[in-house]
C-alpha cells in the first residue's frame, strides 16, 4: 500500500504542477484579489477535485465516461464556461475594471465567495477530470486492496498536493503583488489569463 500510495503521489505530482486552468485562476485571482480570494479559489479547484474523486470512487464516473451524451453536455458546458470566464476577463481588461480598488471589506468577500465558486464550477464542469481519476486510479490499486477506500487516500494525496501547490503559487503571486497590482500589468494579465481561458476552452469544446 505505501508503495503504490507513493507511486500515485509521484505521478499526480507530475500533473499538479503542469499549468492549466487551475494555475491560470488562481494566480489571476490573487493577483486581482489578494492573497484571501487566491486561497479561496485554490479551495474551490480542490473541493470540486474531491467531488470528481469521490464519485469515481463510487463508481459513477463510471456511467459518465460510458454515455458519449452525458459527457458531450458537460463537457460544452464546461468549455461555456471557459469561454466565459476568458470573455469577461478581456471585457473587464478593456474597460479597466481589472484596476478597480478592491480594499471595501464587503467587496473582498463577496470575491471571495466569487472566487471560490469560480474554482468549484470549474472543475465541476470538465468531465476530464472524472475520467482522469476513473482511468488512473485502478492502475495503483493493490491487490486486494478495498476500491473505495484506497481510492478515497489517493484523492486525499491528490487534493493535499494540489492545494500545497496553489498555496505556493499564491503566495509567490501575493508576495509579488505591489508589482503585479499596477494598473498596466493588472490589464496586461486580465488579457492574458482572457486568452488562455478562451483558448482552453476551445481546446474542451474541440476535444473527444
């Protein structure tokens, strides 16, 4: 068990640290928002992980990756989605919204609760996700080992590193915020982080 615990935390270690979406949301966020909505969204992406996780444990995953129907709908939703967050990032860009004062307590929480939401339904919405946890999965189960809960530990594992992960990226990005945080660079990233949202949801949409 320890071996194959450690064999599947060296491979999603792999794939933790490779940039995507989850990387793109975050630092955009505390850049955006500071450290507290970084942190937030960093616990959105890990709890809609852990909601992917536990339904393949149970094994309704599963049913998901069967039906070419169900997967086709969640994953253009997923990929709206995308192309949403990617459009209202360039509109806010383009009509210097990204350098509006954030410092109102009540407008911090209100991105706050935005920003972990944004992270949940992210993942919510990217059927690959399950199916990442439905094929990889099994191939470090031990013999005789329960599915469940073997599986339960290895999303536990998953979900630990990714949240270190993000932590370490929200805190290099907070730490680097007075610079990140000048209107130019704040607009410059908006449209960035806009393409690549746009650009990673065509890529969902495109992908069967």
């Amino acid at each position: 068990m320890v071996t194959a615990c450690l064999a599947f935390a060296a491979m999603a270690a792999l794939l933790t640290i490779t940039p995507g979406v989850d990387t793109m949301l975050v630092l955009r966020t505390t850049v955006t928002g500071g450290r507290r909505t970084g942190l937030l969204s960093s616990a959105g992406v890990v709890t809609g992980l852990m909601c992917w996780a536990m339904t393949s444990a149970l094994g309704l995953t599963a049913l998901l990756a069967a039906s070419r129907v169900a997967f086709d709908v969640l994953r253009l939703a997923g990929a709206c989605y995308l192309l949403w967050l990617g459009g209202r990032a360039l509109w806010n860009a383009r009509r210097g919204r990204a350098t509006r004062d954030t410092s109102d307590p009540r407008e911090t929480r209100t991105s706050g609760l935005t920003a972990f939401r944004t992270g949940l339904t992210t993942n919510l919405l990217n059927p690959k996700v399950g199916v990442f946890y439905m094929s990889l999965l099994p191939q470090f189960l031990p013999d005789g080992a329960s599915v469940f809960w073997t599986s339960t530990l290895f999303a536990v594992v998953h979900a630990a590193e990714t949240l270190l992960w993000l932590g370490l990226l929200v805190g290099a990005a907070g730490a680097a915020r007075r610079t990140l945080a000048r209107p130019a660079v704040k607009r410059h990233i908006q449209q960035i982080t806009g393409v690549a949202f746009i650009a990673f949801g065509v890529r969902l949409a495109a992908d069967h």
